[in-house]
C-alpha cells in the first residue's frame, strides 16, 4: 500500500511514521526543500522533530504531484487555516476512492467551517464519501517515538473510517471509529483555547484546583457547542473530547498551554507567536469560537475570555474575576 501525508511538519511527519509501518512508501509533502531533502538522507526531521528517527520508507518532496501519485489513502495535516488552499492546490492529483482524512484541528475563521466541511466546500462531491478525521490525545513527540498512543477516527461513511482504522493499526497505535464527526471535530478544535485558558491559570500560578475546573467547565461548553451543531454529547467524554482535553490542558508538550501560560505571564499575544515555529491552532479557534458562540446563540464564556485576553488586551486577572463572578447556576444547565 501507497500513502500520502501532506504537511510536514511535527504532526504529518508523526503519522507518515505511523503509516511506513503498515505501507510500502509514504509521499510526505512539504514547502521546505531543505527539509525534505534531510528526511530523505538522514531519516529525520530535524526541523520539527529532532533526534527522533523516521522510517526510510518516509519520502518527503516538495510537488504535491509526486506526494500523492498513486496514494491509496491521504492524510492533511496542514494547519487548519492553510488547509483550503492546500487542497485546492493538491486537488488536480488527488486519488479518487482514497480516504482523505483531515487531521487539522481547528475551526475555520471566516466561514466558521469545521475541516470535513471545508473540505466537502473546496472538493468536488466525488471526494465526499471519501472524507474523514482523525483526532484524539496524541502528542506528536510521542507519536513519533511510538509511545502508546489512542485516537477517534470518524467519517460520515463508516467503511471509509475503517480502513483508515485498519492501515493505521500498529503494536503502538489504536483507533476507534466513530460516525459524529461533528463532536469530534468540536472537541478537538475547542480543547486548544480551553488549553490556552489553563496555561494562562497556569502562568497566573492559579493551583490545581482552577486548572480542574477549567478542564470541568471547558467541557461542558464545548459539548453545548458541540451538541447545538448535531454532535452526540457522548463524544465529548470520549478521546477526541475529554481524553484531548486533559493531555492539553495538563501536558508539558502542548504548544496552546504554552502560549496561555505565556499570556498569564503578562506578555502580548504577537510577542509570544513570534518565538514560536509551530502552530498553536487555540489562537485562531479562540476568534472562531467567540463568532460561533454569538451565531448560534451558545455560551461559551471561558472561550470568550480567551479571546478578550489574546486579542484585545484584557487582563488575565481581571478574566479570572468574572468568570468567578457569573451570575450563580445550576452546573447541569
Ligand atoms: N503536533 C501535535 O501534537 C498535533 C497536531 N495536530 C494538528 O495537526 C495540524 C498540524 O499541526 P502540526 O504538524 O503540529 O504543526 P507544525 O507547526 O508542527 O507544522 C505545520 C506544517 O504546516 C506547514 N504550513 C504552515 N502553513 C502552511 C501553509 N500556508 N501552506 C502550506 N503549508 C503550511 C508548515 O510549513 C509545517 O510543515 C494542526 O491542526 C494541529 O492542531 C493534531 C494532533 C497532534
Ligand atoms: O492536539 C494535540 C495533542 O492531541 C497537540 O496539542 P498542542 O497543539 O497544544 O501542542
């Protein structure tokens, strides 16, 4: 089997590893030249990944052409905000009848679109049974040291979603499928600005108690989220809800913890984004959270704060009061 990951950067490049268990060759497609010509030569990236060995059977270039030529299953792993365009770009090769699994967590900011919506928008209905995501705790660290690693798999067509389970399926990777796509693209987009809102905890020295709290009542946000756009609430106590959801807010490795502990420490968002080389999809996903969050009339008031600290400057302190001081609730509400 042939396959093909787009995006090389630390989460492509882990599932391309995942892949060359179970497949001859995967395509990796990256921009860098460079880079690719080192995965090729040295078996590492040393850009996103350094010191971990890649698979041989991992060949990285620079044409989309190449990377999907007779690919049998396709991986995006481009962040979400330059998935439309890479795919509109990778559309004139794209394989027809091969999965096309999204593995962007993230919600689009100006249509507000999850990525299997964005990708039944940019492909043509051919494509749409086609369509899957892959989401779940899932450091790429560790995914590319083959530590133990568990994730959802879910499409709209439950074939498509397992043979994405069966070519994925190695001694250190499991998956389960699942048909709600929607709760799981909204746990996983959401976990990334609740995880914001624990680093920022974090970075303020708030204890474990705010942290718990903010994993408690992240989630019962992004399940009324979720659950308003038609997701099944149990997803959400699953891996690609709640399992995500405490990697992120608890663990060392996550780019969105770091950025709100930065934030927390007081210093400005552009600040921070500019010492980072990865994504940190929780940024963005904060803006598209607070417009979904008016649109379809669904309180997300820890999202909100995010945003208000982020992008318009408020104090985390002062964002911390009035989350403390909302009006009194029932917690089941
Ligand atoms: N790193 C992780 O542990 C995990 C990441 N993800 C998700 O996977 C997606 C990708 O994340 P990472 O690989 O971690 O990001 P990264 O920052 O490590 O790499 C991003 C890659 O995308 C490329 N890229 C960025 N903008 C681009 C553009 N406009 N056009 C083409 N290529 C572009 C970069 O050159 C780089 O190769 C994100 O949505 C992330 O939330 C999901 C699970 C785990
Ligand atoms: O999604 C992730 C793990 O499942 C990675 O989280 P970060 O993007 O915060 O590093």
């Amino acid at each position: 089997m042939r396959a093909a990951v787009i995006g090389s950067g630390s989460f492509g490049t882990a599932l391309a590893n995942v892949l060359a268990v179970n497949c001859e060759q995967v395509g990796l497609w990256g921009r860098d030249a460079a880079l690719a010509d080192a995965i090729n030569t040295r078996h590492e990236n040393s850009g996103y990944l350094p010191g971990i060995p890649i698979s041989p059977r991992v060949q990285a270039t620079t044409s989309l052409k190449v990377a999907l030529e007779g690919a049998e299953m396709v991986v995006l792993a481009t962040p979400s905000h330059a998935t439309r365009d890479v795919i509109s770009h990778a559309l004139p090769y794209l394989p027809k009848h091969a999965p096309i699994i999204t593995v962007a967590k993230g919600i689009e900011n100006e249509t507000l679109l999850t990525m299997t919506e964005l990708l039944e928008d940019c492909l043509p209905e051919e494509y749409h049974p086609y369509i899957a995501v892959l989401s779940g705790p899932s450091f790429a660290k560790e995914l590319a040291q083959r530590m133990p690693t568990v994730v959802t798999i879910a499409s709209h067509w439950d074939k498509v979603a397992v043979r994405c389970q069966k070519a994925l399926q190695t001694e250190t990777f499991r998956s389960y499928t699942s048909n709600d796509v929607v709760g799981v693209q909204y746990g996983g987009a959401l976990k990334n600005v609740i995880a914001i809102a624990a680093g920022i905890a974090d970075g303020l020295g708030m204890g474990h108690n705010a942290r718990a709290a903010i994993i408690t009542r992240g989630l019962a946000e992004i399940t009324r989220l979720a659950v308003r756009k038609g997701g099944n609430p149990l997803t959400l106590s699953g891996l690609s809800g709640m399992g995500d959801l405490v990697l992120t807010c608890t663990g060392e490795l996550s780019r969105n913890r770091h950025v709100g502990m930065e934030l927390g420490r007081g210093r400005a968002l552009q600040e921070i984004l500019a010492d980072m080389k990865q994504v940190a999809e929780g940024v963005k996903t904060a803006k598209s959270a607070r417009d979904l969050s008016r649109k379809v009339g669904v309180e997300l008031p820890i999202c909100d704060q995010v945003y208000a600290i982020a992008y318009e400057g408020k104090s985390a302190r002062a964002a911390v009061v009035e989350l403390m001081t909302r009006q009194p609730k029932s917690e089941l509400v």
